[in-house]
C-alpha cells in the first residue's frame, strides 16, 4: 500500500507542475465580454475532471441528489468567484449565484417530490448544498487565487497543503502512540498532528526562501518573507487537517472506508483533495 500510495503521489505531483506549468503559458485574453485568464486550464480542469468525479462521490456519501445536481452545485461554486473580474461585476453576479443557490434547492426538492415519499426529502436537498459549500466554493478560492497570482504560487500553497499530509502520515506511522480524535479517525494521532504541521511550516520557509531568488522573480513570483511563509505554511497545514477530519465524518455517517476508488492506493479524489479543500479560502486570504 505505501509503494502504491508513494507511486500515485510522485505523479500526482508531477501532474499538478505540469498542470502549473502549462497554465502559465496561456496568455490573457482580452474581448468584449471581459478578460479571459489566468487560469482558465485550472477552471476546465475542475468542471471537466474534478467536479464529475467528486460529485459522483459526494452523492453517495450524503446520500441525497442525483450526481447531477452536485455537478451542478460544484460547477457553479467553483465559478462564480472566478467570474467577476471587477467590482461592479460583483453586484450582478452574486445575487444572480445567489438565486442560483435557491433555485438549487427547490430543483433539489422538486426531483424528490416524483418518488412521492417524504423520506429522504432534507437528504435530498442537503446534498447538493453540502457539495455546493463544502467542495464547489473552496474550489472556487483556488480558481480565485491564481487569477490574482501566477501558477507557481498557486502550485507552492497547494504543495504545502499536501506536504502535511505527508509529514503527518510518516510521523504518525513511525511514533504515533497517542490518538487525536479517536472516534472520529483513530488512525490519526497526536504526533502526526505535529509531524505534519512541522513539515508545512518549514515548506513554507523553504517556499519563501525560493521566492527570494533571482529565478523567481524571472517568473514574477511574488517575494514573501520567511517569517511569513512559516506563518502561511503553518496555517494552511493545520486547516488542511480540519478538512481531513471533516471527510471523515462524512465518510463514517456513510459507512464506507474511502471515498471511492478513482485514484490508487489513495481511494477517491474526495480523499485526495479533502485537505485542500478547507484550505482553499485560508490560502487565499493570506495570499491575497
């Protein structure tokens, strides 16, 4: 299981530098309809790939709505932060999101109500809401975020996420004794908490450090200090560890071990992304 799980993140990683790379070789578009990028490989990415698959997932983990509407919901989470691209535009797009929101939950309530059963109804409506905040809306930060900043940035927070998970999981495995939440994920222990919060906070050092050099600033890398990338590193790795914990919750309600089967070794790609989800709004908010 662990080689299969270190094979599968060697190229998860190296898919989210190509991924980064090639983002930032697509130039901006301007047209009448307003500008077009950064950002757009990511945005069709997380419609074509990801929202697909986690909305597949989510449906059976909340057990409500069809895998559609949480397409749906996760699709329009993701974008609507990603549209605006100025401030009067805000006040036009967000209130229609908003309606959007309502009209959600009634298509929602409306699919339901042709089973002509009660039960299941609040499940049904739920769901789709669930996946629209807890996995379309963080989406949409990340979406946010590089197209307010240059792939490489976007690529170094996502990396510092994912470098907890790895710290955790090795310090857990070799000197975890005492459980964090037993009930929730017995597998995770204290020492692993702080394994992997170490491990992000020293990234982000390490992250800043790189920021600092002349190559960096050849890709107009933003330069952070280390005392500042320490703070941001140690912050995305523990809120990456909230949304670890809250997929857990979720998956035991559901009785399953993983969230599907998508990627190897690793389970679904809800598994996958759980920790950068909660991580999406924090990493933007520092960043930003």
């Amino acid at each position: 299981m662990l080689r299969e799980r270190l094979i599968t993140g060697a190229f998860l990683i190296a898919g989210l530098l190509a991924l980064a790379w090639l983002d930032s070789l697509l130039p901006i578009w301007h047209s009448q309809w307003g500008r077009v990028g950064p950002g757009v490989v990511l945005a069709f990415t997380v419609v074509v790939v990801l929202a697909p698959l986690m909305a597949r997932e989510m449906a059976a983990l909340t057990r409500g709505g069809s895998a559609v509407l949480h397409w749906l919901a996760i699709v329009g989470g993701s974008l609507v932060l990603f549209l605006p691209h100025s401030a009067e535009q805000c006040f036009t797009v967000y209130p229609r999101a908003l309606a959007g929101v309502v009209a959600l939950g009634m298509l929602a309530a409306l699919l339901h109500a042709r089973t002509r059963v009660a039960d299941g109804a609040a499940r049904a409506i739920a769901g789709p809401l669930a996946s629209l905040a807890l996995v379309g809306v963080p989406l949409g930060f990340w979406l946010l975020l590089r197209r307010e900043h240059e792939a490489w940035t976007l690529a170094g927070a996502i990396l510092c996420v994912k470098v907890s998970d790895i710290g955790a999981y090795f310090t857990g495995s070799a000197i975890g004794r005492t459980k964090l939440i037993p009930w929730l994920s017995p597998g995770k222990t204290w020492e692993g908490f702080v394994g992997g919060l170490a491990a992000s906070t020293l990234f982000g050092c390490g992250l800043a450090f790189l920021s600092q050099q002349p190559f960096a600033a050849d890709q107009f890398v933003e330069t952070v200090s280390i005392e500042r990338g320490a703070i941001i590193g140690a912050c995305l790795g523990l809120v990456g560890v909230a949304g670890d914990l809250l997929e857990s919750m979720l998956k035991r309600d559901a009785g399953v071990k993983d969230s599907g089967a998508t990627i190897p070794g690793m389970g679904g790609l809800y598994d996958v992304l759980d920790s950068l989800l909660f991580a999406g709004p924090v990493a933007w908010l520092l960043l930003t």
